[in-house]
C-alpha cells in the first residue's frame, strides 16, 4: 500500500506493534489499548484509501484514454487519413510530436506499428474467412498495392501471403 505521507506509513507500523505486544500481555485494561489504537489504525487506513483511490482514478482516466485510441484505431482502420498522428493528435486533443510517444508509454508498441500489425491481422481474417483477391485485400487496408501487402506481410510474419492462404487451406 503507498501511504500519502512517510510518517502515516512509520505511525501505522509503530501502531501495529504496539497492538500486538498489548495483545500478548493478556491483562484487561490493556483492552482499552487495543481498542482506542485499532480505530487510529482504521483512520490511517481510510486515510490513505482515500489517496489510493485519487491515484487510481488517474490511472483509470489515462486506461481509458488509450482504449477510446484503440477504439478510434479500430473503427478507422479502412480511412488512413484518420490515423495519422497528426488526426489522432487533434482527436484526443494531445500534441502531434506527443501522442505517439504516449501511446508507446501505455502499451509498448509504436503507435505505427500497433496500427501495421492490426492491419496484418485482418490481412489474416480475410485470407482466411474471404475469397478476395490479394490486390482487393491490398486496397482495402491501405497498402499501395498486392506486392507491398506482401512483402510487409512476409517482412512481419516470415510468410508470405501465397504461402499463408496455401496453409491454412491445407
């Protein structure tokens, strides 16, 4: 648990064991003890809940933050236009030269190559679920053309897209 402040941290562990050793001297009037310092022990407690709980409200908002890119990426992957940092940037209302780098710092991936490696698995589905022709699959996900899918294909996945299509029909 992190503690808001070092000294709530150094209070809470004196206490602890200063309840324990009140614990073992078995006398009624050490009752008292007891009781009065678990309630400072709660208070402390609830204390740094209540900083626990701001911290992770943070990491909440920047989790969401990179799923609605994802999602955004995910929804535009057939308008290229849309995913260039510079429409992403403007979207999530970030810095050109900063999103890219946030992105990265959340997932560890390149925002370009989360995008590639997306369109390599669609690139996957239909090859596997279609009867497109390779230069449809090509247009379709942006690439200049079938020889640039699958020489990206074949650079990404060791195989080229002749070679996939042959093995997953086998």
């Amino acid at each position: 648990m992190r503690f808001e402040t070092e000294s709530d941290k150094i209070h809470l562990i004196s206490l602890i064991k200063m309840v324990a050793a009140e614990n073992d001297k078995k006398k009624s009037y050490d009752l008292f003890i007891i009781q009065n310092s678990l309630s400072v022990i709660l208070h402390l407690i609830a204390r740094n809940i209540q900083f626990l709980n701001a911290d992770m409200s943070t990491k909440i908002v920047e989790s969401s933050k990179i799923q609605q890119i994802i999602n955004f990426i995910h929804a535009n992957i057939y308008n290229p236009e849309l995913l260039t940092t510079k429409n992403l940037a403007e979207e999530f209302h970030m810095a050109d030269n900063y999103i890219s780098e946030y992105f990265k710092k959340h997932t560890d991936v390149s925002l370009k190559k989360y995008i590639l490696n997306y369109k390599l698995k669609l690139v996957e589905t239909r090859l596997k679920y279609t009867d497109l022709q390779y230069s449809e699959i090509a247009a379709e996900l942006g690439f200049t053309d079938s020889s640039h899918l699958n020489k990206t294909f074949q650079s990404y996945k060791g195989i080229t897209i002749g070679a996939y299509k042959a093995s997953i029909s086998a």
